[in-house]
C-alpha cells in the first residue's frame, strides 16, 4: 500500500498525503491449496478427458477480493520432504513466489514430514523424528525455500493417524510418546534454521489442530509437550470462537494462534460438487481477529465449485472485517459482482 502512494521525480521520493478509512482488522488474510496450477489457472473440473484449470483463477481472486496470505500445502508432491527438491519443481516454485511479490502476497510454504513417500530405509514412509539425516533433508529443504525468497516457513502434522504416531524402532525406543518426538523434531529444525536465517516466520500444525475445551487428555498432554517449544513459533488451529482460541494458546504454552478454517469442506462434506449456491462463511466469530494472528479458508472446490462465488466473497469480506460481517449483507453483495447470478436476491 505504502509503495503505491509513492512517486518517483527526478530522483526524489515523494510520498502522497492520505486517510485510510478502511483499515482491514485481520493483517493476514487469505487462502490455502497445495497446486499450483490453482494459482495461475483457477480451479479444477473435471471432464471426461480428465482434469482442466479455468476460469477465475486464484491470482485474479487474491487480487480482487484483498487476500494477502497463501497457505501453500504440500505443493503437490511427497516425494521430496527430505529429498532435494528437483530443479523442475525449484523452477515452478520460483515463477510462483515472484507472482505473489508482484501481487503483495506472503507465501508460507513447508513440509509435511510424515507424508514423504517411502523409499529404501523408510520403507514405512514418514521420517524418522531422532534421524539427524532426516532433520538435516527437512532444513535443507526449507532453506532451500529461503533462498528462493520465502520468510515464511512450516511443519504439518495435520491428520497423522494414530497408529503412525512412531513407526520405527529407532524413535519408539527415544522417545515415550508422539509429543515428545515432535516437540524434539520441530525444535531441531526450528533451531537450525534461525541459526541460518533470523528473519523468518515460523509456523507447525500438529497434531491436535482442533478443539480446546473438549480436547481429550491425550491430546491436551500431546500439546502440554508441545508447550515448551519456543515462545514465537505460530501454532495453526481450525477452531473458530474465541474464547477457544484463548484456551487453545494457554494449552500451547501462551504463542501466537493463526487460524485454517475448514468451514466449506466440513459443511459440504457429503457433497461431491457444491451447489451452485451456498451458505456465507462463517468461519469465525465477530472478535476472533483479537485474539488470533491471521486467519486464511481452505476452499472446496472439487470437482466443480459454487457458480455465484458466494464462499470466496462472503470470506473475504469477513477477513477484512469480522466485527462488521453481516452473512446476509455480504451474501448479497456476492451475488451482485457474479456474473452468473447477479440477477439473483436475497427475500
């Protein structure tokens, strides 16, 4: 915002005299996906040839409706957690970050360790968590992403089954439990990166993502190891009141919370498609901007989304502002812009 009020003449730096008025209350907003193509070319359909990316795409979106944050997951590929990245997909990776810069975009891009394909000494798949050799692949990796310009970097842990808490025998013999593996894995590679680079932003998703008040024990002792990694490590939750939120950073050693909302994906979860039309979001409460970080939606949009584009503009303007979202006045607003239902109203 700040260069676009800027001026360049003969050499001098001016800068225009304004007000802001609207003011966004979430600093961070926006989405997470984990292909590229959605970036460049919109979302999937399916046809009967196979999969094509059209229409609006994601970039168009970003820029339209002031999101600002890219959860990118996984980035299509478990083959390379602790493997090198190809030069290939080094080359996407870049052409991506580059379009989020010129697009006033922060990027958080990272790794989910136990999702690495299985190859000869992991037969299992996953990592080792007490490896050095598999602590040394994952930060060489996310400092890979540093050097292509990303200052913000995670670890996920989301939805590891139970029964892979600690697969191999060198980890079940080190460690009592899957907290303590993760609160030693997170902070050997957390330690080895600010050791290289202080200026980065780090987050984790683990393993009790979810809940707070009704967190089970074993989840609530998982976080209670969890708890003692350092202060500024972010923690990813998916709730979405505030009062959970509080208690979900008390759980986790007092840090700062960022919220993933799975509204659409858990409202929809029977449906294959979504209906043309659907609900405003409402993935969050009218305060929760004051007690979490950052806030980003993951879109459904397999195989085909909603038509009106009411999930991505009621988010959106609930990110701007969640203490003045109204569902009902946003919804109207959405079918307004589409171009499929503009015709359409609310009674």
């Amino acid at each position: 915002t700040f260069l676009q009020m800027t001026e360049d003449k003969n050499g001098a730096l001016y800068v225009h005299s304004a007000t802001i008025i609207d003011r966004p209350e979430y600093l961070l907003r926006g989405a997470a996906f984990s292909n590229f193509d959605r970036w460049f070319n919109g979302p999937p359909r399916k046809t009967e040839s196979g999969w094509i990316y059209e229409g609006w795409s994601y970039r168009d979106r970003f820029k339209m409706l002031k999101l600002n944050f890219v959860w990118l997951s996984s980035f299509g590929s478990y083959d390379y957690t602790v493997k090198p990245y190809p030069d290939a997909l080094i080359r996407r990776l870049t052409k991506f970050l580059a379009e989020c810069k010129d697009n006033f975009v922060t990027p958080s891009l990272g790794l989910r360790p136990y999702r690495q394909t299985p190859y000869p000494g992991r037969e299992l798949g996953g990592v080792v968590y007490s490896s050095e050799d598999d602590i040394k692949g994952i930060v060489q990796n996310l400092l890979t992403l540093y050097d292509l310009g990303v200052r913000d970097l995670h670890l996920q842990f989301d939805d590891l089954p139970k029964e892979r808490f600690l697969e191999y025998a060198q980890d079940k013999e080190r460690f009592p439990n899957i907290g303590e593996a993760h609160r030693y894995f997170i902070n050997e590679v957390y330690r080895r990166i600010k050791q290289a680079h202080d200026d980065v932003t780090f987050r984790v998703i683990t393993v009790a993502y979810n809940g707070a008040n009704d967190m089970s024990t074993e989840r609530k002792e998982y976080s209670a190891a969890l708890a003692k990694l350092p202060a500024e490590i972010e923690f990813i939750w998916t709730g979405s009141d505030s009062n959970n939120a509080d208690y979900y950073s008390i759980l986790n050693g007092g840090r700062n919370v960022m919220i993933w909302s799975n509204y659409y994906p858990v409202l929809y979860q029977s449906f294959d498609a979504l209906p043309d039309l659907v609900f405003p979001y409402r993935g969050g409460d009218y305060t929760l901007h004051e007690h979490t970080s950052g806030h980003f939606f993951l879109a459904k949009d397999l195989p085909n989304e909603d038509k009106a584009h009411v999930s991505w503009y009621t988010a959106s303007e609930y990110l701007w502002r969640p203490s003045a979202y109204k569902p009902i006045i946003a919804t109207e607003k959405a079918l307004a812009k589409s171009n499929n239902f503009s015709e359409y109203s609310i009674p």
